[in-house]
C-alpha cells in the first residue's frame, strides 16, 4: 500500500482539520474510520496507509481532561448563581460528562492520526547491519 506522498499531499486540507472531519490527512476526501473508533486500513480515496498509525490514549485523555474542566467550571458557575439542588447538579452534569466525552472522542482521534501520519511518524525500529 502506498505510504504518504509528499507530492500529492494536499495541503489545502490540513492535517488538523482534516481529522477534525475524520477525512484521510491525504487527500482530505476519505474516510479515516471504518467504525465509531476503528481507523480504515487504508483511503478508499488515495490508498493512503494508515495500518501504522497508533494514536493509544491520547484522544481520549485529552478528551476526558478538556470536557471534565468544561463540566467542573460549569457545574461551579451553576451552584454559585442558582443554587440547584444535588439532584440537578446530578441529573445535568453527568450525561453532559459522558455524552460530551464520546462526541468529541472521533475528531479528536481523527486529528492525533491525521497529525501523526502527515508528519510520517511510526514506531521506531532499530536497522541491525
Ligand atoms: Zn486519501
């Protein structure tokens, strides 16, 4: 399978905002994901290889620290000018928490992969001569 072409990268479509819209970094046209978080072997529409692209917990700490902040200081706004009660508190934040984590998790995961393959980064390997 072909590997990154610097020729024919796109660089209309960058990488970061091409992962954004979980487009391959490529030729920001095809599809990065076969499903919700499992990368394409490859793009239906340049035939970029992406079976190197590993991304491990990067999207989804980010993800998790990002939208917990975002709950926390709204959660504190919240308390300090309305004074809910817990149930409320309860009832708001923790799907908000939950849902907000799993929306943003695919385009975050798309930009960590797209970043990683435009730039050619792969597992280091050690050349024995
Ligand atoms: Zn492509």
């Amino acid at each position: 399978m072909p590997k990154l072409n610097q020729e024919k990268f796109n660089y209309e479509a960058s990488p970061f905002w091409s992962g954004l819209r979980c487009r391959c970094p490529q030729c920001g046209k095809g599809k990065l994901f076969k499903s919700y978080l499992k990368l394409a072997p490859s793009c239906t529409n340049c035939g970029l290889d992406m079976s190197s692209a590993e991304d491990a917990d990067g999207p989804a700490a980010f993800g998790t620290l990002f939208v917990g902040l975002l709950v926390a200081f709204s959660a504190l706004v919240v308390e300090v000018k309305f004074s809910p009660p817990t149930w409320v508190h309860l009832s708001m934040w923790i799907p908000l928490a939950i849902f907000g984590t799993l929306g943003i998790l695919q385009p975050l995961k798309g930009v960590f992969v797209a970043i990683q393959l435009s730039h050619e980064a792969i597992e280091g390997t050690q050349d024995n001569e």
